[in-house]
C-alpha cells in the first residue's frame, strides 16, 4: 500500500492525538520516517494524563449536554448518536491494534464502568425521562434504563444515596454498555508500539519554531532541552498536537489558517478520594446537569476511575484561572498569543463572554468548603477530611470569527489543516481524546487528498464499520460490538 515518494512526518505532541496519528500512518505507509518531540520528560503527562481528565469515553451516554431540550420541551439527540458514533470507531480501531498484536494490554488502559446521568427537580426529571425514552431502544444506546424509585437508585449509587433525606423528584439513567479510560496508559502503548516500528520518539525536546523553506516542506526548529543545543529537520507533513501549547506552534507557521483564532485558557480541579471504603461503595460515572449560566465544561459528575491498578473517586471539575496554556508553561502564554491579527476577535470574545467571566470568578472565589458543600449535592455524607484537591490540566477553548458572529467561543475540539495539508494542527479541549481516532482519519482524509483514496481499504480492515452508520445497521452494530468488547475485555 506504501506509495513511491517516501514522506518525512513530524508529530508535536507526546499525547493521545499524535499517538493515534503516528500509529494510524505506520500501518498505512510503513516506510514514512516519523519523528515524534515532546517538552516534557515522558508522554502522556498534560492533558492525556488519567489524572488531568474524566475517562468516561465521552460517549454521550451519561452527558446530558450532548441531547438539549428546547423551548417547546423537545429533546434532539443528534449529537449524543453523532459523538458514540465516533466514540464507536475508537473502540473498534484499539480493538484491531490487540488483535495485530500492536496493543499488548486492553485491560490496562479500558474497563467497564456503568455509566449513569443523575438530576434532582421535576422539570429535569421529566426531561430525563424523555431522554431515556429516545434513547432506550436505539441501537448504540439500547439497554439504558430509567428510574425514580429509591431501591433502585440505592441499588445503582449507594454512595451517593446515602443520608439522602428525601427521595422527592430525583431520577437517573443507567447503562451497563460504559467505561473508563486510561488515556495516557493508552498513549504510552501507542507510543511504545511505534518505537518497536522504528519511529523516532524525541522526549525533553521543545518544538521552537516552524517555517516554510519551499512549497511543500518544512524546517522545523527544535530544542534540546537536556544540551540547550537547536535541531532543525525537515518535514513533509507537521501536525501540531500539543494540546494548549498548538495555538502559539499554529500561529509560527504564519498560514492565513493561523490568523483570527485566539485561544482562552481554563484550569481544572477535582475531588479525589482513595479511600477504599467509600471507594468501594460506588462503581460508575455519574453526570448531572450544569448549572444555568455555567458552560459545558462545568457539568459536574461523580467518576470511578482506575489508574495504575488502583480505584480512586474524582468529582468535579471546579474551575480555574491560569494564564499558562500549559500546566507546565508560561505565566505570558495567554499575552504573547494575542497578535495584530486576532486582536479583535479576542476583545469581542471578551464582550460577549461576560457569562463565563462572571463564572470563573466565582469559581475561583470558591474555598475548600465550599467545593465540598458541592460534593454533599452528590454526596451528601461526604467528610472534608477524606477527599483531596488536585489540580487538571490547562484546556485552552478557542475563539475564533463564525456566522454566530466575531469572537464566538468554541467549547469543543477544533481541527485545523493548511490548504496544501502539509500542517494540520489540534485546538481546544476535550473530548477529544475519545474521538481521536474518528478526528485523525480526519486530519489524514484532508492533508493527504491523493493517498487517502487508496487507504480507505486498509481502513475497513482496521475498522469494520468505516463509511457506514452503525445508527442505521443495528445487526452490523451488535456483531462489532460483540467482537470489540470481547477483544477489549469489557463483556
């Protein structure tokens, strides 16, 4: 399948999105030299690391965001079908790694967790009942059940039913079909399986600079940050994946793609509880409905997660303020991304985001009682003592001119690629990590035209239901699905 030109690529990024890429362009052209550079001293360590996100797939199982209600109380669940859709071909690509014997330990990095949405409120209760209705018998949700009766809820989250005085109008939704994900043990097998491939895997190197030297290639400018000495290498292909460090890379190619985008950068904490006893009193994820006024990535939810053999309880995410667009970067990041160019897109973001302002500050005013009087909404025999505070990775939300008008904040993921597709790069935040594989064949599909073609067999190979919606092929779904999770070690 390996075409006659032999392509030099460059990843920028150690995390889940230049892994899934890097393995996705070894099987299809075995014979193109990658190049990997990461700043920091291992992968996986901002924003794909387990304690810096929630794991939960982003299925649109339990995320109650993904299926909203309009004024006249219709639910649309177009979106909630499109991300499992996408979610779908994840599971089904890792799945054909284990199978070729390129991911060596499912049970590492996926395990199944129930995945439940939880809302307190008559007018939200009725609205999760309507969900659940149109969900329960489509073929990527089907089995999801519905309850408002107190055995039930007990029986499905005992820790959070726990010295509840009533039981007046609360409901959830359960579903046996989710899980959760360690994305940087997933990362450092992806990583792991290129090396053994021959990929060139460069940590505690910082991409410093990205310029063009003819039509079709690029010098890329990197620094040695172990000698302090500058690399340069040249590059058919760049994709720029280094989650909130991408915008500033971006912006150094100079293309007309790079101009009127900014980027805002958000800081997470959460909750975390390790001790067993309450631990093992709840076994899944658990979403509830963001406040009204808060944004999208302020629902919060109750996560079981499973990292480095050890169960732990996450709850969150509270936010924060940092300049940085890293955890590990600069306290100038949010200053020196502001150009001529975007200038004015960013004060008119600034205009109309008075919303978000007003609800970072007043999450940044937050003590550490008053999160955990948040927590006792949840949960409410929750103790101070037994859950600590940690802090999550930077998520850089982009801002950029659309039809909604000048300065629209965008709350999602953002893929950019140059017209020539020599650069692609990655903006904004979760959850993309879910749909990396789904985003990647994108981001191949626009910067390789002539190729792309000819790897669409090879594709379906990889993934069975490549070109098709499982949505419309419920035998097809239940036949991969079956497979998949036998492989996957989720039944």
């Amino acid at each position: 399948m390996a075409n006659e030109e032999k392509k030099n690529v460059v990843l920028i990024g150690g995390g889940i999105m230049s892994a899934t890429l890097g393995a996705l362009i070894k099987e299809l052209e075995p014979s193109w030299n990658i190049k990997m550079f990461e700043t920091l001293e291992a992968p996986a360590l901002e924003s794909s690391s387990p304690w810096n996100n929630a794991g939960t797939g982003h299925s649109a199982l339990c995320e109650l965001n993904y299926t909203p209600e309009d004024a006249n109380g219709n639910v649309d669940i177009t979106k909630a079908v499109n991300v499992n859709e996408k979610w779908q071909t994840s599971l089904q690509y890792w799945a054909h790694l284990v199978n070729s014997g390129q991911l060596k330990a499912p049970e590492k990095f996926i395990k199944k967790v129930p995945h439940l949405s939880y809302v307190e409120g008559k007018e939200n209760v009725a609205f999760l009942k309507k969900r659940q209705e149109l969900l329960k018998d489509h073929p990527l949700f089907e089995g999801m059940e519905f309850s408002s009766d107190k055995e039930t809820l007990e029986q499905w989250m005992p820790l959070m039913m726990g010295g509840r005085e009533s039981f007046d109008d609360i409901a959830a939704t359960y579903i046996d079909k989710g899980t959760d994900v360690n994305f940087g043990e997933l990362t450092k097998q992806l990583f792991d399986n290129l090396e053994e491939q021959g990929a060139s895997l460069q940590y505690k190197h910082e991409v410093v600079d990205l310029k063009r030297i003819d039509d079709s290639k690029w010098e890329v400018q990197v620094k040695d940050l172990t000698t302090g000495r500058s690399e340069f290498h040249i590059a058919d292909f760049v994709f720029i994946g280094a989650g909130g460090g991408s915008l500033p890379l971006l912006q150094k190619t100079k293309l007309p793609e790079s101009k009127n985008i900014g980027g805002f950068p958000v800081s997470g904490l959460f909750l975390v509880c390790q001790d067993e006893e309450i631990v093992n009193q709840h076994e899944g994820k658990v979403y509830g409905k963001a406040k009204v006024g808060a944004p999208p990535m302020s629902v919060p939810h109750l996560d079981t997660r499973y990292i480095d053999g050890k169960k732990s309880l996450l709850f969150g995410p509270f936010a924060g303020f940092s300049p940085k667009f890293l955890k590990t970067g600069s306290y100038f990041d949010l200053i020196a991304s502001v150009k001529p160019n975007n200038v004015f897109t960013m004060l008119a973001s600034g205009a109309k985001e008075i919303p978000l302002t007003k609800y970072l500050i007043s999450q940044l005013l937050l003590s550490d009682n008053d999160r955990i009087e948040e927590l006792r909404e949840f949960v409410p025999t929750a103790k101070k003592e037994d859950w600590d505070t940690i802090i999550a990775g930077q998520r850089v939300q982009v801002i950029k001119d659309t039809d909604k008008g000048k300065g629209t904040l965008m709350f999602g993921t953002e893929t950019i690629v140059s017209e020539d597709g020599t650069v692609a790069a990655l903006l904004g935040a979760s959850p993309g990590a879910s749909t990396s594989t789904d985003a990647m064949i994108n981001v191949l599909k626009h910067s390789f035209k002539d190729s792309f073609e000819k790897w669409e067999a090879e594709l379906k190979k990889m993934i069975p239901s490549y070109g098709k919606k499982l949505s419309d092929e419920r035998d097809l779904y239940n036949v991969i699905d079956k497979e998949v999770r036998e492989v996957l070690k989720i039944n």
